[in-house]
C-alpha cells in the first residue's frame, strides 16, 4: 500500500502512537535542554553573586530584559515556521513546508543582526529602562557590553530548536542547548574564579557557550531529515513571513509582555523599596534570583508546550481532532503536577534557596522571603498558560493564542503592578503576581473548555 493510500495522518507516528509516549518522546529532550540552559543562568548568578556580590545580581537582572526581546523574536520565527511547517506535513503539502523553512532560516539570521545593532548603540539608555541604578549602571554595562555579541547566536539557536523539534529530533535539540550549556558552566569557573576576571568573565563564558549552540543547531540543517535544504530555498518571501509572524505572534507577544513586565517589575521595586526600609538595591537583587529560579519552573511548562506543539499541529492538519484534545489534556494535567511541586519548595525553604544565590545582610534575606512566599504564591498554576498558549498556536488558532499571551502579564500584571503599590506600596508590588496568576489561569480553562466543544462538533 502506498502512503498516499493510508488514512490521513496514519504514516507518520504523529498520528497513531500513543499520545503519552510522544509527549514524552518529545517534551522530555526539550525540558532537559531549557532546565540546562536555565543551569546555566543560575550558575551565571551564583558565581557572580559570590564574586561579585549582590550588585553583581542585581546587574544581570537589569540585564534580562535584553534577553527575554531576543527570545520573544526567536519564539516569533521559530515557533511560527515549526507550526507552519508541521500543519503543512500534517496536509502532505511538502512544498509548502519547504518554503516556511527556508524563509524561517533566512528571518531568524536578519533579525538576529538587527537586535545585535540595536542594543549596541542604544545601550545605556536601555540598561536606565530597565531599572539599572546608580550602584548598579556600572556592573550591567559590562555585562551587557560583552554578552549583545552573542544575541544573534541566542535567537538562532532557540528558533532553530523548534525547527529540529519538528522535524521529529527532539534529542538532536536538547544536545545543542546542553552543550553550550555546559560549556558556559566549566568557563564561569575558569574565567570567574581562575582568572578573575570577575563579572566580564561571566559574560565571555556566556557568548562562548551560545556560539557552540548556535554552531551545532547550524550542522543539523545541512542534514534535514524532511527534506535537503538547498540555498535556493532561502529568502524572504512576504506571504512565508505573514503566516509565520501570523502562527508565532502569540509567542512573541508572550515574551515581549514577559520582558515590559521585568521593566515594570525593576522599576516600581526600586521606586516603593527606597521608600522602605529595604532600599532600592535590595529588592532589584532579590528579583533578579526569583527570575533565575522561575526559569527552572519555566523550563518545564515552556519545554513541555514546546515538545506538545508537533503532535498538535500534525494532528490538526490531519484533522485527528480526538488526539488534539487528548494531548492537551494529558500535557496540562503534567504542568499543574510540576507547578505545585514548585509552589511548596518556594513556600519550605525560600531563605535556604536564596542563600545558594550569594550572600548578603539581614535585611536581604528577610525581603528574598517575603519575595518568594508571596511574589511566587499562584506558581502552582504556573504551568497551564504556557501549554494553553501553544496548544493554540500548534492548532493554528491564532487569535486566541494572542489573547492568553496577552492575558497574565499585559492584561493583569502590568496594571496590578502600577495600581497596588499606590496604595500598599512594597507589598503592592508582590501581591500583584499571585492575583494575575489565578486570573490568568482560569481564563486559560475557560478558552480551551470553548474550545474542545468546537472540536466535539468537527
């Protein structure tokens, strides 16, 4: 029998092995790879807070935001041409998914230069944005100085994964990020602790470990499992770029809050925390490890999305729409099992967390548990946004992705932010997080109910 004599979907494992062993097959390369890379952040924080000190903290956190724009526009190229790729497979329309990844490859290179050239010249003002200090500016701008270099290797690298992904080599994926990975950690020792380089060298260890990613992620695409990619494939081709802007905006939007809300966060710590008793430096440094440690909790509900979105959308096109849903429920039903774990371990033991981070006086320790008992209280529902986001995204629902990216940290968070703190101060600040966390969650449920009903009428 001919492929094209089988049912839709049923020659591609996709579309007929169970749901659970894919999910696993899948997500568990892209877990390992995020919590690896989010190691490696940590590790970056540790050492600097050890040699550097709690102003070295709160400079990698000033920092961030860079990062979180960059990967917003990873998450928009890749995550949109992956989707496209996937659905045009699904439909056994291979033409079509040859040109989503050419023009994929070809926008993630553009924009990656294009961020490159912009945080160089603009990158003191960003680094004020951002909510750097007195104390703090001098630290971050030698951080940041070093690590803009390694931008354009970060963004083709977390695009290209989502690519490897769906192209059903999920462990090739996992082996780019934990190399780069591990090699950062080995280098923040030598260069931090042989050579003393102090904060330079946490940064130098960063860009070199993102340069043997974005290399290894580069080889894969010259043996494309799919098909060969051949240079005429590549270009910008204005209907690939709108669909995959169109399947990766949610995404993208969902990065881009995430990066308006640690702007906002920096700032409005720093402004009602010198009116405290903890200072302006204290909160910044302590917010800096609570972003290092929701990494690892995002690691596992952003790797297990990702690892979901080739089943989606392969099913989706294929129009196996039991198997949609039956994804979707069993990979929510994961994320809320790891989120809760998260929940009690930031509620048991915030001081003993934050003393891995470096050290510091009294006072620190004291808003690091205030911080992490209240800021992080919601994180047992953590999980359920990002899978709903890109259960949506892998389906091609575009507009509800948008919504649910927008929801938590546009709708919810930035104004709890502004709002509370004017009449609670400090503590306005950290209530913020657990209320949009519960919002956010229940209109998650609320979509993806509506949803599932469509799908029982198709």
């Amino acid at each position: 029998m001919r492929a094209d004599d089988l049912p839709q979907g049923k020659e591609n494992p996709l579309g007929y092995a169970p749901v659970m062993g894919l999910i696993r097959k899948f997500a568990i390369p892209s877990i390992i790879s995020l919590l690896v890379n989010a190691a490696y952040n940590i590790t970056d924080q540790i050492f600097i807070g050890h040699v550097v000190g709690m102003l070295g903290n709160a400079a990698t956190n000033v920092a961030f935001p860079v990062v979180t724009f960059t990967t917003a526009f990873a998450q928009l190229a890749g995550v949109g041409t992956a989707a496209n790729f996937n659905i045009s497979l699904g439909a056994r329309k291979e033409e079509e998914a040859k040109r989503f990844i050419g023009t994929g490859l070809t926008l993630m290179f553009i924009l990656g230069i294009l961020i490159l050239g912009g945080v160089l010249l603009f990158q003191t003002p960003i680094l004020l944005l951002c909510g750097a200090t007195e104390n703090v500016l001098p630290y971050s701008q030698l951080y940041l100085g070093i690590t803009a270099f390694g931008l354009p290797f970060l963004l083709f690298t977390n695009a290209g994964s989502n690519l490897i992904r769906a192209d059903g080599s999920p462990a090739y994926s996992m082996i780019c990020t934990v190399a780069g990975a591990i090699l950062n950690i080995v280098l923040d020792w030598l260069f931090m602790f042989v050579f003393r380089w102090g904060i330079q060298g946490a940064a130098a260890a960063t860009i070199t470990g993102q340069f043997v990613s974005f290399f290894l992620c580069l080889c894969y695409f010259l043996r494309f499992k799919s098909f060969k990619i051949k240079l005429q494939m590549l270009g910008l081709r204005g209907k690939y770029v709108l669909e995959i802007a169109k399947l990766g905006t949610s995404n993208f939007i969902n990065h881009t809050i995430m990066m308006l809300v640690n702007i906002v966060l920096n700032n409005m710590l720093t402004r009602y925390g010198a009116l405290s008793v903890y200072g302006s430096d204290i909160p910044l440094a302590v917010s800096g490890v609570a972003a290092k440690l929701n990494s690892i909790l995002a690691a596992f509900s952003v790797g297990l999305a990702q690892g979901c979105q080739p089943i989606l959308g392969f099913n989706m096109g294929a129009k196996n729409y039991g198997r949609v849903k039956e994804t979707c429920k069993k990979a929510v039903s994961a994320a809320l099992a790891i989120s809760v774990l998260a929940f009690l371990l930031f509620q048991l033991f915030p001081r003993q967390i934050t003393g891995i981070f470096g050290t510091g006086d009294e006072l620190y320790f004291q808003f690091a548990e205030r911080y992490l008992r209240i800021y992080m209280m919601m994180v047992c529902v953590y999980g359920v946004q990002p899978m709903t986001v890109n259960y949506f995204t892998g389906t091609g629902n575009v507009h509800q992705g948008i919504l649910l990216s927008l929801s938590r940290q546009g709708f919810f968070l930035i104004p709890l932010l502004i709002l509370l703190p004017m009449a609670f101060g400090l503590d306005g600040v950290l209530y913020a997080g657990p209320i949009a966390d519960f919002l956010a969650c229940v209109l998650s449920f609320a979509m993806v109910s509506i949803n599932f009903r469509k799908l029982e009428k198709l």
